[in-house]
C-alpha cells in the first residue's frame, strides 16, 4: 500500500482516539500537520479537518544586535504553542513557499510561529552572526505576551539553521525560556559537513571503521564555489562568476517548487556561463554539469585549510539545557543523516534527546512514499514535540 492509504488509517484512527482522550490532541494536531504538508487529499484531510483553526499572518520587525531583521507572525485564534522557525539556506528567506506551508499548517493547529529573515543565510553564508540572530529573535519573541504568553517558547531550524538552532539554544541567555529545540534535517559538525560536500566521505559513529562514499548533491558544493570564487579566478572575474553561479542556485530552488521557472532560470545560467571569460567559464561548465567530483577535488584542499568558528557546530557548543528533536532524511545528501546521530551521541547525557532517521524525508521535506511504520514514526515524533 502506498503512503496516503497507509496515512488515511494512521489519521483516522488517531481522530478517534482522541475523541475520548485528550492526550491524543498532540496527534491528530501532529497528523494533521503532516498530511497537509504531505498534500494527501480526501479522507485524510476530512478526517482531520476539525484540527483546523484560523490564523492570522503579518509582518513585525525583531531588533538584532546585527541589524533589524524582516519577520512574517502567523497568529492562531488560539495560541498553544510558541515557535521561532528558521528557513534554511535559500535566496528568498521568509518568502519560500514551503516554509511558509509549514509555518501556517503550525500555526493552523494552535502554534504561534515567528519566521525572522537572516540575511547571511540568504547570500549562502554560515555564519555566527546568523547564531547571534536566532537568539535575539527568541529572546524578543519571549516578552513579546500576545504571542508568548508564558514567556516560554520552543525552537525549529531547517537544514543548516537547524544546527545553527541548536548552538543558539544552548547559550545561557536562552535557558530559563526555551522548552525544546528541533533542528530538522540539521548538522552536528560543520567542518564535517564541508568535507562531505567536497569528497562525499562520511565518517562512521565507530571510529575503527572506514569512511562510507556517497556522491553529494551538487547544491552543497556550488555555494562552497561561490564563496571560494576569489580565490579561484582573477578579481574581475569574481563577480560575474558568483552572479552566474547564484542563478544556477535559484534554479535549483525553483525546481522542487516550478519546473517551468526552474527551466527558464537554468537556461539564464547557461547564457551568463557561456558570455563568461576562462578560467571562469570553466568552473561554470562543471557547475552547469553538475560534476561534483571534480569540483570537489579542485576546492577540498582550499576548504580543508580553513577554520570555521566552533559556534558554528552543536557538537562543539555548549548543549542546551531544553530537550532536543532531532529529525533527518535517511538518504540526505546535502548534510547526511549521520550528522544528527553524531549529534545524538554528543547529546546524550547532557539533555533528554529524541533523534529519528526517517524514508519519508529527502533533505527537510515531507515527500516520499512508504508504510504505515514510517508514517507513524513522523506522527508520535511531532505529537511528542507538540507536546513539549
């Protein structure tokens, strides 16, 4: 059986349960989150519907020790739950369509959620100032009563600014006013990361075994590119490399969300490569080409002398004191999976950890279709996170 049936009788039957026990809020409000995400139509979503309130979205301004950030308030009627959510790494921030699906499906079952634009992640940019942002955004949302009426709060990040969340979380500021973090398709080890996008080598949990070859996906190695451009080629190559290499980016982005835009925007890449002067034309072409072996090779030894800053790793951090979810797609290529069992590990004992590996993710999105021991792993994950 495909996913939606197996999705039909999980949600159905959670609906009924919670009818006489309402423990079970946490997961219909869970299933009814995952099966407008996972855009099942029919019976799912009738079933679930009564887990449906109206919200109110606007737009407010967060003050930052680096600036004022743009951020878009979804309001429900009625508010159980306070969240920041923070996008990943993507050029439009806030205005990302799936981000803003999953803010307002949230907030469509009773969570408060505040999605701040960060600037760094949008220019593809990891940075500790991006960190500094995510505190003084929870810090805000936390006096902010209409929205934050205990003062209590909880925390999600996407991909990188999952990892970035949870660095954020464990500083003391955050302590007495964060009840769970959830990174969600995050990393633990940035440097790691930066190996496995350059190489596709992914280190074992058991240190005595060898390392695990997986071909990367090419996002990750293009935004390294783009930041190593100005040490590649001449300086008045620079720019027009990066401007074509930042619309090979956003086609890719259109891609999972309009392949006829995405299409047009590829061939635009394909125009400013060819106009491109050598050597820039060439790194172009591999880019075009998607040849993540050779530009991993040629850009590992420039990434390997380089030293991020430890706030930019959890595993490096100091942890929080909140309990921490983990969740990441079993065959993510962008940051492997093995990054949040790392994180896991590092975890333990130091704070009440739930990590799940699920098929049903690729990298931080609800889209491939299993049974229904998978689709209830994804339910009881976010009814426990729903319940924080």
């Amino acid at each position: 059986m495909r996913l939606r049936v197996f999705a039909t009788v999980v949600t159905v039957l959670i609906a009924a349960a919670s009818i006489s026990a309402p423990y079970f809020r946490s997961f219909t409000r869970a299933a009814a989150v995952f099966s407008r995400m996972a855009q099942i139509q029919g019976p799912v979503t009738d079933a679930l519907e009564w887990e449906r309130e109206e919200v109110t979205v606007r737009m407010a301004t967060i003050p930052s020790r680096h600036g004022a950030l743009r951020t878009r308030v979804y309001v429900p009627a009625h508010i159980r739950r306070t969240v920041t959510l923070m996008a990943g790494v993507n050029m439009i921030g806030i205005e990302e369509p799936r981000l803003y699906g999953l803010a307002y499906e949230l907030a469509s079952v009773g969570v408060a959620v505040i999605t701040p634009d960060t600037p760094d992640l949008k220019r593809f940019q990891i940075t500790a100032r991006t960190v500094d942002m995510i505190e003084d955004a929870a810090q805000w949302l936390s006096k902010q009563r209409d929205l934050a009426p205990t003062g209590h709060i909880g925390m999600i990040g996407i991909s990188f600014s999952g990892g970035l969340s949870v660095v954020a979380a464990g500083r003391p500021s955050l302590h007495p006013i964060v009840d769970f973090v959830f990174s969600f398709g995050g990393h633990s080890n940035f440097p790691r990361v930066l190996r496995f996008l350059c190489t596709g080598l992914e280190p074992s949990l058991d240190p005595a075994k060898a390392d695990v070859y997986r071909r990367p996906h090419d996002y990750g190695v293009v935004i390294i590119l783009l930041d190593a451009a100005e040490y590649l080629v001449p300086a008045e190559q620079v720019a027009p490399l990066q401007t074509a290499i930042l619309k090979y980016l956003l086609a890719g982005h259109w891609e999972l969300i309009d392949k006829r835009l995405a299409k047009q925007t590829f061939d635009e890449a394909l125009v400013l490569a060819d106009a491109l002067p050598e050597p820039s034309r060439t790194y172009m072409k591999m880019v075009n080409d998607r040849d993540v072996d050779r530009l991993g090779t040629l850009l590992w030894p420039l990434v390997k002398t380089h030293k991020p800053e430890t706030a930019l790793s959890p595993e490096l951090s100091p942890a929080p004191v909140c309990p921490v979810f983990l969740l990441h797609g079993t065959d993510d290529i962008v940051i492997p999976s093995i990054e949040t069992l790392h994180l896991e590990r590092y975890l333990q004992g130091k704070t009440r950890v739930r990590a799940l590996l699920s098929s049903l993710i690729t990298h931080a999105e609800l889209d491939q279709q299993q049974g229904l021991g998978d689709v209830w792993k994804i339910v009881s994950f976010f009814g426990s996170l729903l319940r924080q």
